[in-house]
C-alpha cells in the first residue's frame, strides 16, 4: 500500500479542524450539548454591541503597536491594568488570613476549592 505525502497532510490538517471546532464554539452562545437537548443557550457569552460599537472597538485596537504582531501571529492581546497592583506588605498580609482560615491545609495541599462564603 503507498501511502503519499499530499494524504498524510490532508489527513492531518483535516483532524486538526475537527480538534479546533469545539473551541470555536465555545466563544459562540449555543454550545452543544450530548443527549436529547442538542445545545444550549448561555446569553452571558453572547455580546451585546453594536456593530458600531465593535467597529470602533477595532478602529482602536488597530491604533496600538502591537496590532501588527497580534494580528499576523495571533499572539494574546496585552491585558491593560485595570488598577494599581498590591504591594509585597498586602500580598503577605492576605496570605497571613488566608492561612489561618480552616480550610487552608485542604486547599493549599490538595488544591481543592475554596469554600463558598
């Protein structure tokens, strides 16, 4: 049997589309489901602008420098800080209350959830 270089890539890319869709999808607000629902509607992942809105979302973003770089490589965009970041002396005095809640070794060893307030 001969197998040629053109259907080992076709067969490739082919299966790396099928593993890609599931996680197009997710960005979408219909994701499906097994069973007799076949989808489900999430209304917090569908968006709510305009197409004026996203057009000048995108008139923005193409202003930054790295539009270039993220656009041709899909690189992740630059997160923004949304506020001034915690100091060493904060950081250390949260970790000293987070410790001394009673859940801390079950967390901090297992890696278990935090306990809902």
């Amino acid at each position: 049997m001969f197998i040629s270089v053109r259907r080992v890539v076709a067969v490739s890319a082919g299966l790396f589309a099928l593993s890609m869709t599931p996680a197009a999808m997710a960005a979408a607000p219909y994701h499906m489901q097994d069973g007799e629902a076949g989808a489900t509607f999430n209304p917090d992942h569908a968006t709510q602008a305009t197409r004026a809105q996203v057009n000048a979302d995108l008139a923005v973003a193409m202003k930054n420098p790295a539009w270039d770089r993220i656009a041709r490589s899909g690189a992740a965009w630059p997160a923004q800080r949304a506020a001034q970041g915690l100091t060493r002396e904060q950081v250390s005095a949260d970790l000293v209350v987070a410790m001394q809640n009673p859940a801390w070794d079950r967390v901090s060893r297992s890696g278990a959830a935090w306990p809902a307030k």
